[in-house]
C-alpha cells in the first residue's frame, strides 16, 4: 500500500519591512532537498496544503487569517501617541527626532499590523477611529510601564511633564502659584498649562491629551470627577459703578467660555433683565482694574472676590446668581500617582480659607 505523501516546511527568518519578527514556514516535498534539509527544523503536512503559513517564535504553526503577531514594537506605538498628542505628523517627527515621512511609515506600519486604520482619514487634521482611541490609550498605558521598566535598569528618573488644562475664569487666579508650590512635593515635574473651552478640554482629556482639568459648570456634572464641589457667586461693583435702572446691566467678564458669565446672563435674562458687555478680557488684573473703575458688575465667586479685595454687592438690585460647580478631572490609565496627588492639591488650595 502505498503510504501517504508528505510534505515538509522549512522555517527561514525574513527580514520584511512589514513585520521583521516574523517567520515564514515556506512548504515544500519531503523528498526535495532543496526545500527541506535536516539541518532546519520541519513540520510535516499534507501534500494538499501546499501553502505559506506564519509561525511566531516558540509558537505552533497557525491557519492564515489568526493572530499571529508576536508583538507590537513600542517605537510604533510612541509614534502613534506623539502624532494624537500634537495633532501633527510635522510636531511628532521633530520630538521624536525623525523625518516626517518615517512618521508616516510608522503608522502606516502600525495599521498594516493591527489590520485596521487607527486614524480617521475622513475627519480633518489628526483625528482617531473608535478603535484608534482604544489604542492609544491602552499604548499610553503600555509605554507608561515600559518607561518605569528602563527606569529601574538605568537606575535615571526623568521628570514627569503633567498637562493641565484650566478654565479662563481661572487662567489669572492664584493657580499658577499653586502648581508651582506643588513641586516641593516633586521637584523633578514640570507643567504644560493652557487654557480653553470646557468642552475642548474635557475632549482633549479623554483621548489623553491633558492629565488634569479643571473646570466649572453651571450644573452638576454627569461624568466622573476626582473632585466636585460648589461655589458661591456673587455681584462685584466699585463705588463708582452706576446702573441705569431702564437700560441695561454693564457687565466687565472674561467673555467667550466663561462660566462666570453664563450664570450672570442666564439670571439677568430670567429676571427679564438685558445686558450690556462693556469690558472683555482674559486678564484678571485688567478685569478688577475695570471693575474699580466702575464700568459694570461682575460675577465672581465670592471666594476670589475677597482675595481680590472687591467689593461684594450682597443687596444689588440684581438677581441672586446660582452656585458654581467645579470639578477636577484626571485621565485614565497610566501612573497617575502624581496626576491624583497634584488634583488633590489644587482642590485644597482653591478651598483653603482666605486670609
């Protein structure tokens, strides 16, 4: 009887451009030198399996279609991290210290290895896909350990850059003195602040651009916060300020995403009041110098009010204003120790009696 055919596989080691830590299992018949020598190790199969399979070091043979990647090399996830985080392929090749074309090839890499696209080529600029935004911050997570890894080898320690975001309201409040007493704690930390629109903040937080917001709204928020509490807001005015009593309320305000400014004209509108924005600024200096002046009233909450030494106008003929809601946001994933004592610091900071 004739016994049945077998065919043998040879492994070689290839060196593609897509995957080098790959091995090819390149068939062949038992009885042809050329394809399968003793001296390589061979996997007998079928004759009518006459095909290329993968094989991953110190696996087994597997059917095409399965996963068979190893791993995922960590520069291609820090790549795909540093292009999300400054939302340019231009940014992420000068910090990393490489072409703009190699970025390219790096995601391009990534994508062909995971086999789906993690960046939205239909949405402008750097946009991620669902599956895009479960990479990255699960990499960010990833690399987080592989850093703490090098650290305990290299015996180095490098700082931490933790990137905060704040509300405008606060933007010239005591919270730049703040952060900066907090490095007694950690000297080796440093910061990247910036100032923007609540919901361009709490976006930019969940993709794990920023590690800690702080921000205020006008009522409860409904997602998580490390910590949420209240404010009071009060009427500010000088001995200067005068009122028209049938024209509308002056208002000196931060403007744009101001929380503050929400609450003061959603009450002057329900109390069938109009108003009238007569000084705009991002600068709190500028904004109580034109409050001292007497352009208008502000809303402020009464805890900044008596820091600032402004004058609390308890019995204005004007609407009573609703508490604040301030929340600090941390981000997911990753060593978050200093992120979470950072956030406990500031909160304590901002609710600390004024003196």
């Amino acid at each position: 009887m004739r016994t049945a055919e077998k065919t043998f596989v040879s492994i070689i080691r290839l060196r593609s451009a897509h995957n080098p830590r790959l091995l090819e299992i390149i068939l062949g018949d038992g009885n042809d030198p050329r394809r399968a020598t003793r001296d390589r190790p061979k996997v007998p199969v079928t004759s009518d399996r006459r095909r290329c399979i993968v094989l991953g070091r110190g696996r087994e043979p597997r059917e095409p279609g399965a996963d068979c990647m190893l791993n995922i090399p960590t520069d291609l996830l820090r790549t795909l991290v540093a292009v999300t985080e400054m939302r340019s392929f231009t940014k992420a090749a000068q910090s990393l210290g490489v072409t703009q074309p190699a970025v390219s090839a790096q995601i391009k890499r990534l994508q062909y290895l995971l086999g789906y696209e993690v960046l939205d080529k239909s949405a402008p600029g750097v946009s991620l896909t669902p599956r895009g935004e479960i990479v990255v911050h699960n990499a960010r997570r990833l690399l987080s350990i592989n850093d703490e890894i090098l650290q305990l080898t290299s015996g180095h320690i490098p700082g931490q850059a933790i990137r905060v975001g704040i509300p405008i309201d606060y933007a010239g409040s005591k919270l730049p003195a703040t952060l900066i007493r907090f490095r007694q704690h950690w000297p080796n930390i440093s910061y990247n602040v910036s100032s923007g629109p609540v919901e361009d903040m709490l976006r930019d937080l969940k993709q794990g651009e920023l590690d800690l917001v702080l921000a205020l709204f006008t009522e409860k928020p409904a997602i998580p916060a490390r910590h949420v509490w209240t404010q009071e807001s009060v009427w500010v005015h000088s001995a200067a300020t005068k009122l028209d009593p049938e024209g509308p309320v002056p208002l000196v305000s931060y403007g744009g995403d101001s929380a503050c400014q929400r609450i003061a004209v959603a009450a002057l509108h329900r109390a069938g009041l109009d108003c009238n924005f007569v000084f705009t600024s991002h600068s709190q200096v500028s904004l109580m110098a034109a409050v001292e002046a007497g352009f208008g009233v502000m809303a402020v909450p009464r805890g900044r009010a008596i820091r600032n030494k402004l004058a609390i106008w308890d019995d204005a003929p004007l609407p009573k204003l609703p508490d604040i809601y301030c929340a600090i946001l941390v981000r997911d994933g990753g060593d978050r120790t200093a992120i979470e004592e950072l956030a406990d610091y500031v909160k304590d900071a901002i609710l600390a009696p004024s003196s």
